[in-house]
C-alpha cells in the first residue's frame, strides 16, 4: 500500500532513520514516525463477578474483553473509558481510580496503549449493541473457560483473576 506525506501529498518512500525502518517524503523530508494507538475501558465488578462484553465485529469477533475503545482526539483516557462503557453495554458509569496500563502488540489495526480504570455503575440499561454479542457480570470460574481479546485483554483478566486468589493460567488464544 502506497503512503503519501501529510505536508505536501508526495508518495513516502521507506529508508533507515535513527535506526529504524521509516517512511519519510523525498520532496520536503516530512517522517512518518509510527505511534501507539491509545485506548482505554472500565473493570466494573459487582458482587465478585465481573463485568465482560463478546465482540460482534471483527477483529476478535466472539472473544471477551472489558469495555474498552480508542479515544478520540478530544478526550482524556477517563473520559473515553466512559463513553466506551456506554457505547459498549448502555451503562452509565463513574471511574474510580487507575487500574492497570497495558501494552500490546497483536492487534492487526496497531500496537497500542490501554488505560484501564476501576469503574461504578451509576445508571443506565446493560443492552447489547452493534460492538457486542453478550454482555454478562461472570464469576472467575466462568472467566476462565473463556477466550480474551489479545494479549492485552488477556493481562487485564489475569490481574482480576489474581484479585480474586486465582493464580490458574487461563487460555488467552
């Protein structure tokens, strides 16, 4: 796939910079450096459980994660998480505090960033959306015979589980 300077419209071409493959534009030097797409979502738990969403749609269409998205380049990471979290279950809810940030390397639309913040239920109706296949509160028992999306969903649920007093693996395929 061709890409074209955002300064002047030429065609990119790729060569070694600062000891990295990048694309750069041979008509005014304009680089591409390549960044972390930033996301962020909610860990909302309820009396033990926790709350997870199936994906709808692609990419890991059928796999588990906590609500979470990009944010937009208006936001702050809390603000996001919030709107995520209504985008992706129809609640309306408060973040508490940081709960972890992870890293990942294995979604085919970018590496990235995830901020993920403990949360509270303030309002809302739990519904499924055009994102999501099912929506639940799960107990760890449950989490556990599921498949996550990506390393980064699969950290998230670890450090839940740890929470809880389970130190199993769990499948993150």
């Amino acid at each position: 796939m061709n890409h074209y300077c955002l300064e002047c419209g030429t065609q990119l071409d790729t060569r070694i910079i600062e000891d990295r493959k990048r694309e750069i534009c041979p008509a005014c030097g304009w680089i591409h450096y390549k960044q972390y797409k930033v996301s962020a979502g909610v860990r909302i738990e309820k009396d033990g459980r926790l709350l997870l969403v199936k994906r709808g749609i692609d990419p890991w269409k059928g796999h588990w994660y906590m609500p979470a998205g990009f944010l937009e380049v208006d936001e702050d990471p809390e603000e996001a998480a919030v709107r995520e979290a209504f985008e992706e279950t129809g609640l309306k809810v408060k973040t508490l505090r940081l709960a972890g940030v992870y890293t990942y390397k294995d979604d085919p639309r970018g590496n990235g960033i995830v901020f993920l913040y403990d949360a509270e239920i303030l309002g809302g109706t739990m519904q499924i959306t055009n994102e999501t296949e099912k929506i639940g509160f799960l107990s760890a028992e449950e989490v556990m015979q599921l498949k996550f999306t990506g390393i980064s969903g699969f950290n998230q649920i670890q450090d839940w589980l740890k929470t809880k007093g389970v130190l199993m693996e769990i499948d993150h395929a």
